[in-house]
C-alpha cells in the first residue's frame, strides 16, 4: 500500500512540474511577442516613411480610342452604266469637285436633245399663244393649255439633265483617294464600291470614358495619346462630346481634333490617350503600398512619438503610384510606407524619412 502511494506521489509531482514548466515557457514566449525582454523593450522596427506635405496634382486619366479620318466615304455611282473614264490616281491626293470617274452618257445626251427640241418647240407655241390671247383671238384656258406643255417639258428637261449629271462622279471634298476597285469599260452599278476617299489632315481620335468622369470632361481640353509602334507624342483638342451616357457601357463619347499635316497618323489605328481632367493645388499625395484596405475603408500607419499608430482616412483619385488622402492626414504628418503587414497599434518604430 505504501509503495503504491509512493508512486501517485511522484505522478502528481511530474504533472505539476509539467504544468509549470509550460505557463514558464509561454510567459517567455508571449514576453517575447509583445517586444519585451528580461531588459526591457526590444529594438525597434525598421520602416520607411514620408512627411506629408502638399503639393499640386494633376488629374490624369489614361485610357484607349481609335483614330479616325476627318471625312470618310466609299466613292459609288448613282447610275449603272459603262466607265468610260477614269481620271484619279490611286494614293493621290484630289481637291474637292475634281471630276473622278465618268459613266457612258450617250442615251442620256439623246434624251437631253430630244427634250431641248420639245421645250424649243413649245415654247414658240406658248408665245403664239399668248400673242393670240392679247388679240382675243383664242381663250384664256387655250392659252393655260400651251403654257403647262412648256412647264411640264421644261421639268423633263431638268430630269434629264440631273441624271446626266450622275454620270459624273466628283470628289465631294478635297482628301486622298485609296485603291480603285474599277477599270475602264467596266459595267457598274450602284452597289459597286469605286475607291475610298478620306480626308485625314486633320485626324479625329474617338474615345470614351466611364460616366463617373463625364462632369470633369471639357470642350476644347487638350488630350495627348501615342500609337502603336511608335513612341511619339501627338497632341488634340476636344471638339465634340456626346450629350448622353451609353446605356449599355455606362460611358461618354468623346472626340478630339488633332493635326497630321505629316500623315503619320492612320485611320483605324489604335490610341493610348491622356485625358487631363482637373488640377488640385493643395492635394496629400501617399505612396498607393501605404494605404491599408479594411472592412469599413482605408486606414494608414503613421509614426507619433516613435510608435506606428493605425487612422483611417479617406481616399480620392488613384494614379499607378499614388492615392489622393482628402482627409484623415494633415501636413507633418509621417506616414509609413512599408511594413504594413506587420505593424501593430503602438508598435516601436525606427522610420527613415524617404524623399517625397
């Protein structure tokens, strides 16, 4: 009996002294995690940080459009008919009314003369007429007879003459004309596509951009945008702006003017543009890797009296390095910009200040 005593004895004890050993080693280890030591505080931790200051900031917004002739159409005959000439130049530039194709116009001609004779014919009956109705020699609706001939050839006259006039195909303004899809002594009809006329001198670049932009979008803003393949800079100005939001993209449409006396820009080209969209004089600008999503916003660490304290603030326009703060941060202010992840409330903190 005394030997089995004995030995719950030295269980308890070993169960106690496991006890022990266990809350003496997490105090350790939570001593340890609260940045305490048997000496005190542990060193800081090493962070960078800025002074917030204000500055001016330019409100950009980059998106894409296409580039767009001036004027555009698909040169196409009013009338079927032979081609008897072709006077352009494909690639060239042609000048507003410059005579382009001609279609064979010989029975129109025909029927312009016949007509001319008709008119010329009852035009001297409708004068004899009229001499006639002075002397009281016919009555008046003898003479109303005569004069609604003469009116009635007069308007085949100027049927005629205006599908005469079809047969001529002119440059409706002054552009470069493309490839030609047509030869000479070839029958065409209407649905014959000639060439392409394009006026490209200046350029039209077409854009859009998300509703919520729309109020800061100006007539005669200026825009700058590249192309594809080439690292140039062109420069244009708003002229037009849809007066409606896009129901099914949620966006404006926008278009913008911009020179190319050089031709190096092409109709259906792709366009990276900037659009300025307002200026602010007096705006905190912090590092976009400073700002801290949470469940109710932003929040930010700052340094005060060499602890990280964690504010929320709220936030405007976000550029590719930088967020606009419009309030939670005042000038002074050290924000940190790196080790958000593991900084805590009230945590020491070694900042080294970075230039803004």
């Amino acid at each position: 009996m005394k030997l089995r005593y004995f030995v719950y004895v030295l269980i308890v004890i070993g169960i106690a002294y496991l006890i022990y050993y266990r809350i003496s080693a997490n105090q350790k280890i939570a001593g340890t995690g609260n940045g305490k030591g048997r000496n005190g505080p542990s060193a800081s931790l090493n962070v960078n940080g800025m002074v917030v200051s204000k500055a001016s900031f330019n409100n950009g917004l980059g998106i894409t459009g296409a580039i767009e002739a001036n004027e555009s159409i698909a040169l196409q005959s009013e009338v079927a008919g032979l081609v008897t000439g072709i006077y352009f130049k494909e690639g060239t530039n042609v000048s507003k009314g410059t005579l382009l194709v001609k279609i064979n116009d010989r029975d129109i001609q025909a029927q312009l003369q016949q007509a001319l004779t008709k008119e010329k014919l009852s035009a001297t009956n409708e004068n004899r007429a009229k001499q006639l109705l002075e002397k009281g020699a016919i009555s008046q609706e003898e003479y109303d007879t005569s004069l609604a001939d003469l009116q009635s050839l007069k308007a085949q006259t100027q049927l005629i003459r205006a599908q005469l006039a079809k047969t001529s195909i002119h440059a409706p303004f002054s552009g470069k004309i493309g490839l030609r899809s047509i030869s000479t002594g070839e029958y065409i009809t209407p649905s014959k596509v000639i060439a392409n006329l394009m006026s490209i001198d200046p350029i039209k670049i077409s854009f859009s951009v998300p509703e919520k932009y729309a109020g800061q979008i100006q007539q005669n803003s200026t825009i700058s945008f590249t192309t594809s393949g080439s690292s140039k800079k062109f420069s244009g100005k708003i002229f037009a702006i849809e007066p409606g939001i896009d129901a099914q993209t949620r966006t404006l449409q926008i278009k913008a003017l911009a020179s190319n006396s050089n031709m190096e820009l092409l109709p259906g080209a792709f366009a990276k543009i900037e659009v300025s969209l307002n200026t602010m004089e007096d705006a905190i600008l912090i590092p976009n890797e400073a700002v801290i999503p949470v469940l109710k916003g932003k929040t930010v660490y700052i340094s005060r009296n060499g602890k990280a304290q964690q504010i929320p603030v709220e936030a405007g326009t976000r550029t590719a390095e930088a967020i606009v703060i419009t309030s939670g941060l005042k000038v002074g202010d050290t924000v940190l910009t790196t080790g958000a992840m593991a900084l805590k409330p009230d945590a020491p903190v070694n900042v080294t200040i970075l230039n803004n």
